[in-house]
C-alpha cells in the first residue's frame, strides 16, 4: 500500500500540474475569442474596447482558477479511492485523457484560430 501511495501522490502532483497548463491555454482561448469579437464592430457589444480584455481576463482567472482547485481537490480523492481498490492506471489514465482533449481544443483555438 506505501508503494501505491506514493505512485498516487506522483501521478496527482503530474496531472494536477497538467490541469494548471490546461487551465492557461483555456485561458489564452478565452482571450482570444474574446478579442475576436472585440474586433469585429457589427458583434462588439456597445462601449466594448480592447481594455475590456483586462477584465475578461482577470474574470477568466479566477473562474478558471477556482475550478482548478476544485478539480485537484476532487482528482485527489478519486485517485487515493481508486489506489484502494487497484484502478490507479485506469483511472489516471482517463482524466490524462480528459485534460489532453481539453488541452488540444483550447490549443486548436488559441494556435490555429
């Protein structure tokens, strides 16, 4: 059981350090979008400028901040429960896969976009 203790703990600090990481492209997606519509003067919304990116932004952090805290908080738990009863490979393995589609969408947008 120390063994897979500590196999959990590795495994939550890497995808808790990947949700960080998909936290900020989803961030950066957001901005993105936003500027776009900024931009376009029959979708900008009346005495929107280009300083109203600050606040998006800063609305955009701590909205995605809180659910970061949220989610670790919550992986933590569903990785120690799935430790005890040996589903730690399965179970990480399928919010890596969660955070990567995340990671790729808000990176499809911010990049390719």
């Amino acid at each position: 059981m120390k063994r897979a203790g500590v196999l959990y703990l590795l495994i939550w600090l890497l995808l808790a350090a990947f949700a960080g990481l998909t936290a900020w492209y989803l961030n950066l997606a957001i901005l993105y979008l936003f500027a776009l519509w900024i931009e376009n003067p029959a979708w900008r919304p009346t005495y929107w400028t280009a300083s109203s990116l600050v606040y998006i932004n800063k609305i955009s952090i701590l909205v995605l901040g809180s659910i970061w805290l949220i989610f670790i908080t919550w992986l933590e738990i569903a990785l120690r429960n799935s430790a005890l009863q040996d589903r730690l490979w399965a179970q990480a393995g399928r919010m890596g896969l969660i955070l990567l589609a995340l990671l790729a969408v808000s990176f499809a947008i911010f990049v390719v976009g």
